[in-house]
C-alpha cells in the first residue's frame, strides 16, 4: 500500500512551488519581514532545548541569579551562561544588576498560553 501512495505522488512544477509561496507570503506576512521573522525563530530556538525549559520553569516561580540557577538545576556555570542568552536572545528573559549578581526574571507575558506552563 506504501507503494501505492509512492506511485500517487508527482513533483509538483517550479511555477506551482513558487506560486505556493507567493500565498504563503502573502497569508502570512511576516515571512516577509527578516527581523521579525528572526525575532520568532530566536523565540522558537529559545524553548527548544530541554534545559532551557527547566530553566524557564525555575524563573517562572521567582527571578534567580545565575549561581542560583546553577546550584538548583545542578549545571556547570558555562553551560548555564550559554542557556540564558539563548533565552535572553529569544526575548523570554530580562537582566537586571543588583549589587554583584546578574539577576534573571522571566517574560511572563511571553509564555502565557504555552505548555507545559499554563497553571
């Protein structure tokens, strides 16, 4: 039967795929918008990692510093770093100084609606 549906398909013409992009595009604006296009794929980038979501978890219960995150979710401080400015690229975390320590609060307002983080 897979075969048959092998069969089935044909490629479609270099005019039809140009054709289903030009409506993409056009149903869907900011595939044309190259900031803004790389703003929602730093986003998507941003929750694609399972530590990343850990670390979203923590900060959606309180902001952390970075040796807070560290000691909590048992990861070396380099690959901490590395997770939070993705997260921070992405627009999901904000920095703040307080005395000597960096501290991270989350963008509740971005997560609103995404599971696993909808109480």
């Amino acid at each position: 039967m897979a075969e048959d549906a092998k069969e089935c398909w044909s490629l479609s013409t270099l005019e039809e795929l140009e054709q289903a992009v030009y409506i993409s595009e056009q149903r869907f604006p900011t595939l044309n918008d190259g900031s803004r296009l790389k703003q929602f794929a730093d986003f998507y980038m941003a929750l694609g990692d399972e530590t990343r979501l850990r670390i979203v978890g923590v900060l959606q219960v309180r902001d952390s510093c970075m040796c807070e995150l560290v000691d909590a979710l048992k990861i070396p401080a380099s690959t901490m770093r590395h997770h939070l400015k993705i997260l921070e690229r992405g627009g999901l975390v904000q920095i703040r100084k307080e005395g000597k320590f960096t501290v991270y609060s989350l963008q509740k307002v971005k997560i609103q609606g995404i599971q696993p983080f909808e109480e």
